[in-house]
C-alpha cells in the first residue's frame, strides 16, 4: 500500500506477475467460460475478478486507512468500536395505537433490544390528524397515530426516557411530534437536557426520495434549522436530523447516488447551520446518518467505510470544522426492505442476515434488521422477534465484532470504498455546479438520476441480469404466512372518538394564544428569537393537535407537490 | 385518416403514502410500450382520481398502493365510478396486499392485481390483451 | 340526449370522449365538430409558452384559481411530448393542478403531440371549440414547452404568454431568435432568484426593439411580469394584464380582434384543407391501386422524382 510500504522493485514483479496471471485466467476460461457475460454489483459497479496491492498503490495509510476514532475516521468513529459498546439495536416499531406501539416496545425491550425506533403511520408522517378526510383507511396501518400529547404519553408510558434513546422517524412535522416528545418527558419529570434520541428532520431525502411532502424546501429547511438551533441550545444530548440515504436507496438509487445525495444533503444542512449563525463545532456533531445496507455485501461496506472519509473531510475542508465530533458520521442502519421477497419469505431472513453483517462490518452505530413478513405488513413479534435475534446472534456468537474494521487492507475493500468516494465526490461537483441541492431538486435532478437507475435495475432483473432468487430465478409463489399481522380498520373510529374528547376538553383560549405565538414566530425572520419550538411546546401543552400546527404551517408557508418528470 | 387508438392509462397512489417507485417504474414501461400515461403523482383521494379518470378519457387505471389503505380506497374508487357511469373503465391495482384481501377487491371490480415481483412485461401483456381502447361517440 | 346536447349541457364524460376521437382522429368526430361549430366563439383563449421547468403548469394552476374567483369556468389543454421511440408519453402537468380536480367548473385534459411539431397538437384547435361549445369561460393552453419553433399557440389563443424564468441567457437568446413577435406578456417566473430584474432589463430592451421594428405597429406594447408562481405572487398583476389585453383586443378599434380571429380560421382552415386533400388524394389513389410505397420506390430508384410524381399525381386526381 502506497510508495512508502511498496519498493519500485516490488511493485515492477507484482505488474510482471499480475500480467502472467491474466495469461493464466485467460487459459482457463477457455475451458470453462466466465459464468457471467458481466459481473457487477446490484448497483451495476463493475468488479474484475481479481484485486492485488497495485489497486491501491496510490493510497496512503495515514492519510486515507488510518486508526479507528482518529481522522479520517474510515475505520470507525469511536476507537474501541464494538469492543466496548455494541450497535444499539434498535427495531423501528409503530401499530395501530399508541397502547398497541408501547406494548411493541415493552416486548422488544424484554427481549434485549437496547433503543427505541417509533414508526407513525401515514396522516401523522403526513401532518393529517386521524378524522381528516385525507386519512381515511390510514390510521395504525404503517405505524402508530398520534394526533396529541396525550398519545405521545400512552405512547411511552412505563419508559424512562432519560435511559432509553428514541429515535422518531418522522418529516415535515418533525418539530411538531419533537414538541410533544419533549413536553410529555418534562410533565413527567425528565430533563430536557438528559433527553437522548434522534429525529429523522430530514426534509431534503423527502424532496429527493419518500415524498413525505408538506411544505416548500426553503421553510422546510428554516425549521430543520429551528430544530438544530433549539437542540443546539437546549436538548444537547439529542441527535435533531438523521440524514438518511436509506428512502434515496429504497427508491431504487445506487451505492453511489445514496452516498452521495445523502452526503450533500449533510453539506445544506451545515450551511443552513452557519448562516442561522451558529458555530459549526457547535451543532455538526449532532448531526447524524442514516444508511441502508443492501443485498450487495462488498458494496455496503465500502460505502460506509467511504462515507466516514468523505465527510471528515468535508467537514475539515469545506466547513474548517476544529472539534473532531464534528467530523464523525455516525450513523444507523436499516437493511434493505426492497431486498426482500414476498415470495419464499423465510430468504428473507438469510438476506437481512448478509445485510446486517455488512452494516457490522461497515461500523454502523445502531441497527435495524428487517423482518421477514416486513414485506407484507408491519412485522409480527414472532417475526420481529427472529429479526432481532439475528442482530444479537451476529454481535454475541460468530466473532465478527471482536476485531474493529476487520477487511482493512483487503485490496478489493480498500479499491471499492477508493472508487465510492471519488464518484460521489464527482456528483457533489456537479451539484456544486447546479447551485446547490434546492436548485437540483426544483430541476428533478437528484430525482430523474434515482429513476433512471431504478428503470435500469428492473429492466436488469426482467433480462435476468440480476438475479432475485424465488423470483426470477426459481421462481415460487407467495405463500400464506400463519402469523401475517393485520391492523383492523375498526381502530380508526377508536382514535377518532379520543381526537374529539380532547379537543372537547381543552382551554380555548389558551390554545389560541398559544397557536397566536406560534403563528407570530412562523411569519418572523428566522432567528433565535422566532425559533417555532419554545412556541410549539406551548401550542401542545395547551392542547394543539399535530395537524393544527401544520395547518399553520401549510397556511404560512405554503405547500409543495412534486414536480414529477420522467 | 383513422389509425389505432392509442390507450391510455392513468397511473395514480391513493392515500398518503409517497413510495412512487413502482408507480414510477410501470408508467415509464408503459410509456415505452407505446401507451398514453397520465401521472398525478403522491397522495391522490379516490375522488381526485375517479374524476382524473373521467376527464383525461382514460382506458384504465393503476392503482399503486404500500399502505394498506386499499382496504378503503380501492372500493371507494369503484364506487365512485360507477356513480359516474364510468364503470366501463378497467382498474388495476399494484403493491402489497394481504393474501385474504385479493378475492374482496376483485369482488368489489378490481381487474387484476400485480404483487411484488411482478414483471413489466407480464403486466404490459396483460393490459394489450385485457383493455381495448373504448369506441368512438356518435352522433 | 344525444351527443351535441350532452357537451353544450357540459357533460364531462361526454365531452372527454368526444376528444379523444378528435386526439385518434376518428371520423364521425368530425361531424360533430361541425354541428358544435356553431356554439363556439365565446370563450377566450390565454396560451403558455416557455422552456420545460420555468413554471408553465403552475401558473396556469394559479390562474384558473385566479377565474375561479372571478366566477369563470375554465377549460386547460396541457401538451406533453410523446416519445419518438415508443409513440407512448408521460402526461405529468395534472401533479401541479391537483387542488382543481375536485372543482365541477374546472375541466383539464392531458395532451400528447403524437409526432406533432410547434408545440401543440394535430387536436388542440378542434379541442378548444369542444371546450367553448362545453361553456367554458376561459380556456389555457400550455405548450410542450421543448423548442424555438413554438409559434402555433399565437394561431389559437387570444393572448399569449411567454414564461422565463431568471438566469437562462439561452433563453433570452430563445425569444430573440423565435418567439419575441408571439408574446402579449412576458412572464419571468421565479422572480425571487437572482438575476430576475437583468432578465427584466433583457427581455424589456428586446419588446422595445420589436416595437420598433414591428412594420405596422397594431398598438399593443407587450407586457412584462414578474412572478413567483408557487408562491401565487404576481398571479394578479398577470392576471390583470391579461384582462387588459383582453380590453385591448375587445376594443378592436384598429381591427386587433378581427386580426386574431382571422389569423386562427385561417390557419385551422388550411390545416383542415391539408389533412382532407391528402386523404382525399391518397384515398384516390389507393382505389385504383395505386400504392404510395410504389411512388416511393420510383423516387428511390431515381426513376421518378418527388416533384414530377406530386405534378403527375395532382393532374390525374384533380382533374
């Protein structure tokens, strides 16, 4: 690796003896054929059959590999990786209500998992409560309802939330659901300061990817920077955006794409950040990422690996960060739900077992694995319950945690995780070039590349190209699971009759001066001063719903449908 | 001067959920088998679409859903076609169901239904050999 | 009730499969549009023109809320390019129109060109006088929006609206090569970005330079709005223009109504002539056997040419 270990003599007998190899793999293939007219990664990257030192010949130890926990962090973020502390395993979990979520959540705890992940399901992602008309037949499917601060309340009831982290996967209405987190905690006598977890907040991949829209991207953009500012200042211990690549791959991205508009995204953040006035040093280290890992497992390694190098760098280049936490990409892990089959459904255990091993191997810093009935519907606890063994069967049984960055220096790893940085460095030029990610999202860019690629891959599996076992190779239908959970949709009328009761019983006048404060802060330039959080912990204290606040919002800020060209 | 009709088909997601990918991917294979797309988007109500039915003319309508909202939409949708004498107009839907769900939505006149897996040009067969363009009006 | 009665009641089922006969080019749609005749001229047309991405359909959505207000029905034709390798097409300008879809006196039709050039459809004439006989009060129409050579929406609308946004020098550069003569009012959308007060400079030095070139000048200084259509900024002051164009033409004191009215019968007349004299001819020609492939095949072996064929063939046909 690099001039410094490898002698010009050396490397002139590798060349000489890499040449005669070639002869010899070409000799064999004339017997017996390569399998594939191509071999690529389910990104369609190219591999060759073989990598040797001269790959990385260029690389530099201490520049580019290094030590785990010290700059440029490719190896790891902490020094002691799973040595010491292990992923937290945390599985994303929300159904029906709130009672039904924390039920979940007890269940997943007694059974070692060691942090909350709450799932909500479409009208509250969506800022609609449950008796809107845009949610009907909605409510409990994909997650749990919540509609006000007393669901936020069953919602954790029985958790100390000063132990426990929490992560919440939620928008547009992040801010909102924030408020209700922190407003329950404190009512039961938590601090906010020892609050820890992590909102995703991450309005960009919604613009890019998932299409959880409510608002236009620069408001959606100041109350990110409301959320960052307010952590900043008052929940140090909370991580306020999860950037998150994982939707940007779901929608059928590459490795690449998914580093790299993930990555950007994390740039405009920073420089929202700045420009509210804050110091870099003072909230970059809050900031976290989200990755998915995909079947393809070389790949996924060499993309964390690549990512950490990447943003330290940006980090120390780009923003002239000083405190090492600024530049660590921590991240959490989800593996791939569009890798999962519903046809022979049990490979999907194996699948997310690869997938898992690969977030490991890559250092994530907390983990979901899917379950194998994810594909139908939200997991079941016999599902739910296989999927979080896997997690500890992987960190406690086969060893692969005992050494940190175990395939450093493995001269294909090292080559790949070389050949994802510089071509995400290459799309981060040409955003730099289209005026930032606003400006490329307005002109679908990021959203026409992620479509080409997804038409591509399925054009690719049509072909037989690409191979999805139980598919389109071995092909089997989808059988009937026995224990295929099922939200009934009688539990809307439930959610509904408890909507109206509260919004009976509450202060009138209260909650209209709140939601005046709130609206006041809203139309503001944004600063400190106009921060919607200190005002929104008021609003549903006194009784807001999540979809009044981003009523306001929708009223002020106006709202966003996609541009959708093909 | 008459020559084929061309289909055309109206590719839309019912209720909240923005996963557009599959609906993404079926209207530009069914663009590139030469048929006319009409594309709305996320977060269509059944009576946006009915009426985006109507008013384009369209042969047929993908419905593509992931959040087991079909329990609701689906029916809704046909219901609200056949108030508006549209009943004519095929409807197909995508995405993920539960087994038991299949047989009720095509109780309630839902054509076909593509799961996971599904390849485009199955479905593209289906449609050529299912939907005829309707005939012309007359005097 | 049949057909005629069901669009002049405005039935909207009706009215949708009427135009997707004129889109397929289905005879007897034909002899409908000529009872419908009659009951067009009411309506009046406002066309969008501009490059893909400068806000075209979100403008339109803004205005017909804008008629809405105003107690105006109205009628959107959107024009989507068809592939050339596959004769399909996305139709995706409905995604920014959404919050009309609900609204009894909006109608929007999704449009593609189907090989057609000029930026609008073989159809889009024939489907405003659907619209107009349906009883809408105003009619948009946007354009593909994909080339310089988009003048033809100048032939069919009252008023026509060309829309930039700022920072596009080629576009600047777009209008000065084809389409400054088209413009009633140009619309620089996106006027929160930088560089919109240059384009307003840019575009201003160009309608003052056609003015002077413009041979008889019929009195009419083109109009300049900024706008910031997501937003509904400036949506007013288009909207006012657009009414003062239309005073502007109503007015017809130099005969400026009479010009456009002319302009658009004559060019749906020759269109019309077109199409039915080559039916006619070819129809001719296949009835006694003759195949145009083999008129073709002559002209590739270079036995014939094209003209002397078109000469010979008009002399035997037309006799």
């Amino acid at each position: 690796m690099g001039s410094k270990s490898c002698s010009e003599s050396t490397l002139e007998r590798m060349e000489k003896e890499y040449s005669e190899w070639q002869e010899e793999y070409r000799k064999a293939l004339k017997k017996m054929p390569e399998r594939l007219n191509r071999f690529s990664t389910v990104s369609d990257l190219e591999v060759r059959p073989l990598y040797t030192p001269l790959d990385i010949k260029d690389m530099d130890f201490f520049e580019d590999i290094g030590f785990p926990g010290m700059f440029p962090y490719t190896r790891g973020v902490q020094g002691s990786m799973y040595r010491a502390r292990l992923w937290t395993m945390r599985m994303f979990a929300g159904l029906g209500t709130a009672e039904d979520t924390n039920r979940r959540f007890h269940y997943l705890i007694d059974h070692g998992e060691t942090g909350l992940s709450t799932a909500f399901d479409f009208p509250t992602l969506m800022g609609y409560d449950t008796d809107s008309q845009l949610a009907r037949g909605e409510c409990g499917k994909c997650g749990v309802a919540i509609d006000t601060l007393e669901d936020m309340e069953r919602l954790f009831h029985n958790i100390n939330l000063e132990q426990v982290t929490t992560s919440m996967t939620i928008n547009p209405p992040a801010s909102i659901i924030w408020a209700m987190y922190i407003a329950n905690a404190e009512n039961r006598g938590f601090s906010r300061k020892m609050l820890g977890g992590t909102i995703q907040n991450d309005c960009l991949k919604e613009f890019i990817a998932q299409k959880t829209l409510m608002l236009p991207p620069e408001p959606s953009l100041r109350l990110v920077t409301d959320t960052v500012e307010f952590g900043t200042r008052e929940v140090p211990r909370w991580n306020t955006i999860s950037i998150s690549g994982y939707h940007i791959r779901e929608a059928g991205s590459t490795a690449v794409q998914e580093l790299a508009f993930t990555v950007y995204d994390g740039i405009t953040y920073v420089e929202e950040g700045i420009k509210r006035g804050l110091d870099v040093d003072d909230f970059a280290g809050r900031l976290s990422f989200f990755w998915n890992s995909h079947v393809d497992f070389f790949e996924e390694i060499a993309k964390m690996r690549a990512g950490r190098r990447l943003w330290a760098r940006i980090m120390r280049d780009r923003f002239k960060a000083k405190n090492p936490r600024s530049m660590l990409m921590r991240f959490h892990t989800q593996t791939a739900g569009c890798s999962l089959t519903a046809q022979e459904p049990y490979n999907n255990i194996i699948r997310t077992t690869t997938e898992a091993l690969a977030a490991i191997l890559g250092g994530t810093q907390s983990l979901h694995t899917n379950s194998l009935d994810e594909v139908y519907m939200i997991p079941s606890e016999e599902a739910v319950l296989i999927a979080l063994r896997t997690q500890q069967i992987l960190a406690e049984e086969c060893g692969v945690t005992h050494v940190i960055d175990p395939l450093a220096g493995s001269y294909f790893v090292e080559a790949l995780t070389n050949k994802m940085e510089e071509e995400a460095a290459e799309y981060i030029r040409k955003l730099d070039e289209l005026g930032g990610m606003v400006a490329a999202i307005e002109r679908d860019y990021p959203q026409m590349e992620i479509a080409d690629a997804a038409y591509h891959f399925q054009q690719q599996v049509e072909s037989g190209e690409k191979v999805i076992i139980g598919v389109n190779k071995y092909p089997s239908e989808r059988p009937d699971l026995e224990f295929v959970l099922r939200i009934d949709d009688s539990l809307e009328r439930g959610q509904i009759e408890r909507l109206v009761r509260f919004r009976e019983k509450r202060d009138k006048v209260k909650l209209q001066k709140a939601m005046d404060e709130l609206r006041r802060r809203c139309e503001g330039p944004p600063c400190w001063e106009n921060n919607v959080m200190p005002a929104l912990i008021d609003a549903v204290r006194a009784g807001a719903t999540e979809q009044e606040c981003c009523d306001l919002y929708r009223e002020v800020f106006g709202t966003y449908s996609d541009p959708g060209s093909f | 001067m008459e020559k084929d009709r061309k289909l055309r088909i109206l590719i839309a997601k019912p209720g909240l959920d923005g996963h557009d990918r599959g609906a993404r991917v079926i209207a530009r294979a069914f663009r590139d088998a030469g048929f006319e797309v009409v594309y709305t988007g996320c977060h269509q109500t059944p009576e946006q679409i009915v009426s985006t039915a109507i008013q384009e003319d369209v042969d047929m309508v993908g419905l593509s859903i992931l959040s087991g909202a079909h329990t609701y939409s689906f029916p809704r949708i046909m219901e609200l076609l056949r108030e508006n004498r549209a009943e004519d107009i095929t409807v197909i839907g995508g995405g993920i169901f539960p087994l038991e769900d299949i047989p009720k939505l095509k109780d309630v006149g839902i054509k076909e239904i593509f799961e996971p897996g599904a390849k485009l040009q199955d479905i593209i067969g289906w449609v050529r050999e299912n939907v005829k363009p309707r005939e012309a009006v007359s005097l | 009730m049949g057909i005629i009665d069901q669009i002049l009641a405005g039935e909207v089922r009706a009215t949708a499969r009427l135009l997707r006969d004129i889109d397929d080019q289905v005879s007897s749609s034909q002899t409908i549009l000529r009872e419908l005749y009659p009951y067009t001229g009411k309506a009046y047309v406002v066309g969008f023109t501009g490059s893909p991405g400068v806000g075209k359909s979100t403008l339109v959505d803004q205005l017909a809320l804008r008629y809405r207000k105003e107690g105006k029905t109205v009628g959107i034709l959107a024009v989507d390019p068809t592939s050339p390798f596959s004769g399909g097409a996305i139709l995706g300008d409905r995604i920014r129109m959404q919050r009309h879809f609900l609204d009894s006196g909006v109608f929007i039709r999704s449009l593609a060109t189907r090989g057609h050039f000029g930026g609008l459809t073989r159809s889009t004439n024939d489907m405003i006088n659907v619209l107009d006989a349906m009883g809408k009060d105003v009619i948009l129409v946007e354009t593909v929006g994909v080339g310089q050579d988009e003048v033809e929406i100048a032939q069919s609308a009252h008023t026509t609206i060309v829309v930039t946004i700022p920072g596009m020098g080629d576009e600047i550069q777009a209008i000065k090569a084809g389409i400054m003569e088209i413009g009633s009012i140009f619309v620089v959308n996106k006027a929160d970005r930088e560089g919109s007060r240059k384009t307003v400079r840019e575009i201003r030095n160009l309608v003052e330079l056609g003015m002077r070139r413009r041979e008889e000048s019929n009195g009419w200084e083109p109009l300049i709005v900024e706008t910031e259509a997501v937003k509904g900024r400036g949506i007013e002051d288009l909207f006012q223009g657009i009414e003062k164009h239309r005073d502007y033409l109503l007015a017809n004191d130099r005969g400026q109504l009479d010009d456009v009215l002319q302009k658009r019968a004559r060019n749906q007349l020759m269109e019309a002539l077109r199409d039915e004299a080559l039916k006619t001819i070819v129809g001719r020609l296949e009835s006694r056997g003759v195949l145009i492939d083999d008129l073709v095949r002559k002209v590739v072996d270079k036995e014939s040419d094209p003209y002397s064929v078109v000469q010979q063939v008009l002399a035997e046909e037309l006799r």
